[in-house]
C-alpha cells in the first residue's frame, strides 16, 4: 500500500513555518539546527512508516514523539500543521529553513512521482553518508590539528622568550651572525606584530566571505581555488559529482523528463561549478546535443563519467548507470578520505621538524665559533 502525498499538496497558503519560540528561558537550545545525525533517522523512520500503509499524518506525529529534543518536537509539529492547511511537504520543509535545497527538491520529486517512500530512503542513506564522511575528516584532521597547535606554542614560546635569551648573548661578543640567525631573531622581534596581522586578515577574510557568499563572481573565485587545492579539491569535486549522479538516477528513475530533471539538479547542488557548468548543458541537450557531448565541455565531468555516459545513451539505461556511478564515486571519496588521512599525519609532522629544526639550527649554529670567539 503507497500513500497518495498529492492530495496534500496546494499553493493557496501563503503562511511559512515560523521561528520556535518558547517562555521558559531555562529551554532555550543553543543548536537549534535538525542535525545531520537526526536526520538520518528521520528520513529512514518516515520511509519505513509510509512504506509500511501507516497513515500521512499519523507517521509524522509518530515521529514528532521520537524526537528527544523540543525544537525538533516543534518542527514536525509545525510541517505537520503545514501540510494539513494544504501544503506540500516539498514547501512545508523549504518553509521551515531546516532543510537544504537537495532535501526538499528530492521531495517534491518524491511527492509528484508517487515515490516519496524510495526517496526518503535515498535521504537517508545521503545523510549517513554525509555523517561517516565528515567523522572520518574529523578524525583524520584531528590529530595533526592538535599537533599543529601544540607546535605553535613551542614555536611562540622559543621566538618569545628563548630566541631573545640567544640574541642577548650574541650581542655581547659582537660577531656578526649567520644570516639564518638575523633572520629568526628579526622573527622573534616582530612575531607579536605578525601574529595579530594574521588574526586580522584572518577575520577580514570571514567577513568578507560572509558579505560576499552569494555574490556570482566570489563563488566563481573561491570553488577555484578550492578545487586547486592538493587532496581536498579532489574529494570535493568528488563529493559534488556523487551528489550530481544520486540526483539524476533518482529523477531519471522516476521517468523525470532529462531536461527538467537537469533543471532540478542545478537547484539541488549548490556548488557554483556544477551550476554554471548545468545552466550551458541544459541548453545544449534542449538543441538535440547528447548528454555526453554537453558534460564533455566542462572540466568539472571526469572522463570516466563522460564515457559512461555515452555508453549508457546509446542502450538507453541512463538512470541505472547514475545510480551504478554514485555508488562507484562514493566508494572513491571514502577511500580517499582514508588517504588523507594517511598522508596528513607523516606531512604535518615533517613540517614541523622543519620549523623547530630551522630554529635550532639558527640558534646553536653561532655556538660552534663560541669558543674562537672567547680565545680572542
């Protein structure tokens, strides 16, 4: 038995969900963010209740009882009330401001094809994805973090108050110093200078982000360099095409005209190289130009992705070799994920060798003519 979402489905309310709010001060939560983690559940438990013949509005008060928080309580409270007044769920989630654009497109793809079970199990599996993806990078990043931080406080420690004990020294006996030497201590007599500059430019930057975010030029500007960045431009071009194939298996699938479930896909990814790069293959593919030859002009499409895609078109199975695709990449972004991590650590700590070994070295480098200098 499938329930019928389109009979809930209106464009009359104008209401949006409104913010939570509550009189007891001492109920106030600090993250008020439906979390990735409860999103995997919510989705899976949705899936498995409207999948099972349980009633639309039975299944969200169902889940509006298993949350543990209040805020998340309220929320499916008030999609529910939503939906009632005649709202789709696509337009009660994007009104609530707790969703992204992936989740509630994917939603109202699921709600006009009859299929919102399937994609709600598709939710699920992205959210959790999504979760064991960004534990890994915590724990990749995690320990190399700590050591980094740590270092810098050697490092600040040393140029602060062991470099200017050397300098004190080495002025007395009026040798000129090795020019690594001048160097460190120069350092060591502006690094208060320096430091603050950086935690300036630093916050400038966040701020200039923040103004900027949405501005077309940035966006372009900053996923370059993004993507030129060495192990993580990699894995996250990796992560957008993974995302780029679950949506289109999940359209085509659902027998979604190409050219519309492409318009789709650009609203559902919001990474601005993939926009732009959809916003060009839209129009190729609406002149008669095959999908294949329209990816082959932007960068941004591996080879691979490329040649499959012809391959596909030519036997008419282009929903199954997405979904085959977003599997393969997936897999690709787990292990890499792994791999930095595996290349992080051994990096991070040659590099701080180096640091403390060039201090040293520009430390007790001018000891070794010590005792010609005392001889005179």
């Amino acid at each position: 038995m499938s329930i019928d979402i389109s009979t809930y489905r209106s464009g009359t309310t104008k209401n949006a969900v409104g913010t939570t709010k509550t009189s007891n001060f001492l109920e106030f939560e600090f993250n008020k963010k439906f979390s990735n983690k409860n999103k995997v559940e919510f989705y899976k438990e949705f899936a498995t209740l409207l999948n099972s013949g349980v009633d639309f509005r039975q299944a969200l008060n169902i889940l509006k009882d298993q949350q543990k928080r209040k805020i998340n309580q309220q929320l499916i409270a008030d999609i529910t009330k939503q939906v009632i007044k005649g709202k789709s769920l696509y337009e009660a989630f994007k009104d609530s401001g707790q969703f992204s654009a992936y989740e509630y497109f994917s939603i109202k793809i699921g709600e006009e094809t009859r299929r919102l079970g399937k994609v709600l199990n598709e939710l699920s599996q992205y959210f959790d994805r999504k979760v064991k993806t960004r534990r890994q990078m915590v724990s990749v990043f995690t320990y190399p973090s700590f050591v980094l931080l740590l270092t810098l406080g050697v490092l600040y420690f040393m140029l602060q108050f062991v470099v200017p004990m050397f300098s004190t020294v080495f002025k007395q006996f009026g040798k000129e110093l090795p020019v690594l030497t001048q160097k460190v201590i120069l350092l060591s007599e502006n690094f208060s200078v320096i430091m603050i500059t950086f935690i300036v430019v630093i916050v400038l930057m966040l701020l200039f982000h923040f103004v900027y975010r949405k501005n077309t030029s940035y966006r372009a500007v900053r996923s370059k360099i993004l993507l030129k960045i060495p192990f993580l431009g990699k894995l996250m071009r990796k992560v957008y095409i993974t995302r780029f194939c679950q949506s289109l298996s999940l359209l085509l699938g659902a027998k979604t005209p190409l050219l519309i479930s492409l318009d789709l896909v650009q609203k559902m990814i919001s990474f601005y190289p993939f926009e732009s790069s959809l916003k060009t293959i839209k129009e190729d593919v609406s002149k008669g130009a095959q999908l294949s030859q329209a990816l082959s002009k932007h960068s941004i499409y591996d080879f691979k992705l490329v040649s499959m895609v012809s391959v596909a078109e030519k036997v008419n199975v282009l929903d199954e070799m997405f979904e085959r695709m977003a599997i393969q990449y997936d897999d690709e972004t787990q292990h890499q994920t792994k791999m930095i991590g595996v290349v992080m650590e051994p990096l991070i700590i040659i590099i701080i060798g180096a640091i403390v070994g060039v201090v040293l070295i520009a430390m007790y480098s001018p000891m070794f003519d010590l005792s010609k200098i005392l001889q005179k």
